[in-house]
C-alpha cells in the first residue's frame, strides 16, 4: 500500500528527514515503524522546546507512552558562528522573517561548523516502553512528527539548537545596529546599478503574464512580537488565519471549493486538518463541538478532503445496484467471503468500504468502537479491499 503522507512539505522539513534517514547515524530498520506510526495518529501534545522535544505516543498499551528527545544545544561558539553566517547576507534575515529557510544558510552553517541539523549522537531519546532499541517505534514516530512542527516555522531548528527566535532576532539586530556616536552608513548612489531620479524617469515596460497559480499555499510572515493582550489575539493565531486566507487564495485561483461552499462543520474540519492535537481542540471548544468529534473529522480530511468527511459522517440509501455490482466485483475478484450489505457499506470483519455520492469508495478500518477511514478514496473497490 503506499504511504499515506509524506513527512516535509518545504525543503527545509523534508532536510530534517533527510538528516534523520541519512547523517543522524540511527537504526534504518527502526524509522519505518515509526513512519507508519506518525501517519497512524497515534502522536499528540507533541511540544517543542530549547533543545528538547516531548510527546505521548499511543502504542498497544491503554496509556499512551512518555517520549522525551533532547538535542545538542549550540556552544556561545557555535552560535556566534552561526549567527555570523546568518549575518553575512541580509537576505539570509529577511529570508528567515518570512518563515524561509534558505537553502544556502544552512548549508553554509553546516560548513563552519554549526549544523542546525541533526548529525551522530545529536540526538538523545528516552520512552517509556518496554522497547530497549533505539529508536524504539514511539521516538521515531515523533521524529518524523517534528519536521511538520519545521514547516511549520523553520526557526525551530534554531530552538533545538538552544536559542528561541526572539533571541536569535535580537541578537541579529544587535550586530547590525552602528556603535553608540557612529552615524549609520548610507549607501552612496553610486552603489547602486540605477539611481532613484533615473528610475522614475523611465519608462514602464510591458506587464508580464501572471505565472500559474503555486502548487502549495504560500506561508505567512512570523510575527516577531504578539499583538497587544488586550486585543485577545496571538501571533500564532493570527499566522494561522493568515495561513489560511493563502490557502483560500490559492483555492480560488485554480477554480476549486471556497469557504463560501462549504458548510460550518466543512469548513471548520478544514481548518483543523492542518493543526496540532492542542490548536485541534481549542478550535473545537471555540466551535462548540466535542473535540472528540472535531479530531476524527480532521484526521478523514486530511485522508480524503470534503469526500472524505462526508463518507464518515453520513449514511445514505444509494439503492442496491452500486452495492450488488461491488459484491460482485468484489467475488470475481477473488476476494474470500460475502461482505454484509447496509446501505451505502459493505462490512467484513474489522475492514468497511463506504460508497459515497461521489460515486467513489472509501475504506474505513475499525478502532475500538469507531470506524476510521484508511486513506483516498478510489472509483473501484478492487482497490481497496486488499
């Protein structure tokens, strides 16, 4: 079966993987495990901090198992180090203010010394299972957890390193700012290819055509400084809005779903997709919803889209022609037994496949006492019965 999702949606998360599989000298054959356990969910309150990350991770036991890493943090030396290397280009701080990592920051950084990645025995895990390998399954599940927490904001590779972003930002404007009774230095015009009289004397050129709209939503500016406490408002809350606005941007650029044709529970599952465990339920507390619900909603959004909330969440009469014409596909197929007929499901044991209005299949697995669906949807249910 192929895998679910990947782990680093930028350049600089899927890095922390790289590192993870290839300089970070770990097992090879403990990290697939843990890929198949971050993709099953089984991760929450992972938090990250200076140096340090923590999880639960929910394994075969009814507690969900502690999981603490810790990483080398940076000598003052290694951190002047680096911060000279950041300071060497203003593009590198500009770059790194509006959540990007530039691939030749770090990779000048990992020349002088001061990898902000994970090398040999930079990483330390403990767990608290029975399992005496490292990593055992659970640490190598929040490893691979931790290059969303990347995407996310690339200055948490600084914090695993030991500094939070406030310091590692005033510390740059600190080696900017000019000595106390030194003027600071202004370019003279003839620094610069154009002078600004003869640029606005020019001419405009023509408007160049608009470039295809980008495959992924862009990412917001991180907001240094929270807003005022009166306002009630975060920076991360705001970062978070914004996020989504690009991301409805993009949406209707290239003609697909809006916010606007969604329904309140759609567009709410839309927006937890892309959390946290902790931002999923205070997003569900502010909605009035059962975080409970709220989480299995994402987890199928994040599986299948709006299709995908549908096939959890209704049960419809499509008549027996579409599940008779399974069941048959199904038995020339080769597959054993006669899955039971309800509706718009074909049950057998612990495996569920759903026919949605969209004339697609849907495979939901059991979890305890409720259905989970297992992955995209597809217009046979060949596909996913095995």
């Amino acid at each position: 079966m192929p895998p679910r999702r990947n782990f680093g949606t930028t350049w600089w998360g899927r890095a922390w993987v790289d590192a993870l599989e290839q300089r970070a000298k770990l097992d090879p054959n403990r990290l697939p495990r843990g890929r198949t356990y971050a993709r099953k969910d089984t991760v929450s309150e992972l938090s990250v901090g200076a140096g340090a990350v923590s999880a639960r991770v929910r394994g075969s036991r009814p507690q969900p198992y502690r999981v603490t890493i810790t990483m080398r943090t940076f000598t003052d030396g290694e951190w002047d180090t680096l911060l000279g290397v950041v300071g060497t280009q203003l593009g590198h701080a500009a770059a790194l203010l509006d959540g990007e990592l530039p691939g030749a920051l770090a990779e000048q950084a990992r020349e002088a010394g001061a990898d902000l990645l994970p090398g040999p025995g930079d990483l330390r895990p403990r767990c608290s299972c029975p399992d005496s390998a490292n990593p055992c399954k659970h640490v190598a599940a929040v490893y691979y957890l931790v290059a969303d927490e990347v995407d996310r904001d690339p200055f948490v590779l600084f914090l695993l390193r030991g500094r939070p972003r406030a310091d590692v930002l005033a510390e740059l404007r600190a080696r900017r700012a000019p000595a106390r009774g030194e003027r600071p230095k202004l370019p003279k015009p003839e620094d610069h290819e154009l002078s600004p009289k003869a640029a606005y004397a020019r001419r405009p050129g023509a408007i160049p055509a608009l470039p295809p709209p980008p495959r992924t939503a862009g990412r917001p500016a991180v907001l240094d400084l929270d807003p005022p406490a009166g306002t009630g408002w975060t920076a991360a809350a705001l970062s978070a809005l914004a996020a989504d606005a690009a991301s409805l941007a993009r949406d209707i650029l290239i003609g697909g779903a809006t916010a606007a044709e969604l329904t309140f529970e759609e567009d709410l599952t839309r927006r937890a997709a892309g959390r946290s465990a902790p931002e999923v339920a205070a997003l569900a507390e502010a909605a009035e919803v059962p975080p409970h619900d709220l989480a299995r909603w994402a987890a199928a959004w994040r599986e299948a889209g709006r299709g995908g909330l549908t096939a959890l969440r209704e049960t419809w009469q499509p008549g027996p022609g579409p599940l008779a014409e399974a069941q048959a596909i199904l038995a020339d197929a080769g597959f054993p037994g006669t899955p039971r007929i309800w509706r718009n499901r074909l049950t057998q044991g612990d495996r569920q496949l759903r026919y949605g209005r969209d004339a697609r299949w849907y495979r939901f697995v059991r979890s305890g006492a409720e259905w989970r669906l297992d992955g995209p949807p597809s217009a046979s249910p060949v596909d996913l019965a095995y």
